[in-house]
C-alpha cells in the first residue's frame, strides 16, 4: 500500500476480530512512529504494550468508570441527523470495548516539560506536537499492514491514574490510548464529510 493510499483509506474503527497481531509486524508499527519528526531529536517517547486481558483491564478501569455517566448524558441530548452526531452514537457506547477489544493497546508516552500544559513560550508545546505526529504514523502504519486502530483521548485524571498503575516516571505523560487490530467485518462505517483542497486553500488572504 502507497502512502496516498493509507492515507485515504486511514479510518478509525470500534470493533476489531478476535485475531491477534503478530510481534513482528507490532514493531514494525512502532518502528514507524519512532520516525516522527522530533524538537529535541532525543525521540523522547515510550510504549507501553497491552495484551495479556487483565492487562487491558487494569489500565482500562478508569475508561469504564467514565463511559456510563457519558451515556446517560448522550441520551438526553444526542438526536440522530448530522455527522457528527452518528459519529456519537457509535463511538460513545464503545469506548471501553473499542479498547478491550482490540489484539493489543499501545500507550504511547512522551517526555514533558513544566509549559506543556501551561504553554507560556513557543517552545512549551513542542513535546505534546510531538507525540501526535508519532500517534499519525503509528495509524498510518497500522493501515499500510492491513490493520487498523481505535483511539480515546484521556479525560480528566485518567492520563495521570494509568501512568501511576503502569510505573511510568512522573515527567511522561499519556495523550490517549490506540487500540489496534483487525477490523471487523461488519464495523460501522460512519458517514464522512469531505471537502476538496480547492474548497479549503486560500491563496495571499482568507
């Protein structure tokens, strides 16, 4: 598969096969995001890797203890129309499973410094820019093998609760959690809105 063609076809996905991804092709992934562009080139980044169920769990715990109270919210204010909304109404019900689910969970780390979040310079905002271009090759990687990936940002103190349970060093930092797996044959697509590069380029002014 071409880059142009991973990149199109790229797709979060919330239900996975019960087919685990071997080893090699895990590092492959991994070796992929470890190409990102780095500020400090010191690619201060690690992954924790979840495969063993109570693995999964144990990190996964504060993600169920959120989902319920965000469902009853949906029902009330969720109505079937835009995008969007359809988007949340796949996506909410599964942000536990869409994980646990999945063959493995990468937690993707990065080194932070003491602006990152309380930006007060350019440079603050270096480390979290980052860890987002690795997350970007690690999807687009993932899609290149076939595979495909889930993700749910952290919310709240659960970033913070996951990295105390896994022993991470008090600097690194957790932006989200990436679920990867062999899509299932009967994931729900949801519609995309799509625009042109013409609809979206301005050239000299807006």
């Amino acid at each position: 598969m071409d880059l142009y063609e991973a990149i199109y076809n790229r797709r979060i996905v919330r239900d996975f096969k019960d087919k685990s991804v071997p080893d090699e092709v895990l590092k492959k992934i991994i070796d992929a995001g470890l190409q990102a562009p780095t500020h400090d080139h010191l690619r201060n980044w690690e992954f924790v890797i979840l495969k063993a169920r109570e693995d999964k769990e144990r990190a996964l715990q504060f993600v169920k203890q959120g989902v319920e109270p965000t469902l009853e919210i949906l029902k009330q204010t969720l109505v079937t129309g835009t995008p969007q909304q359809k988007m949340y109404a796949v996506a909410m019900p599964r942000q536990y499973s869409m994980l646990m689910n999945a063959s493995h969970i990468i937690l993707p780390f990065f080194k932070s410094n003491s602006g990152v979040m309380n930006p007060t310079s350019v440079s603050s905002l270096n480390p979290l820019s980052s860890i987002w271009c690795v997350i970007e090759n690690i999807f687009l990687a993932a899609t290149a093998e076939g595979l495909a990936c889930s993700m749910r940002i952290t919310v709240g103190e659960e970033g913070e609760n996951v990295a105390k349970i896994l022993e991470a060093p008090e600097n690194y930092l957790l932006p989200c959690y990436i679920g990867l797996g062999y899509a299932s044959d009967d994931n729900i697509e949801v519609e995309q809105v799509k625009y042109t590069a013409e609809e979206k380029m301005h050239y000299g002014k807006w």
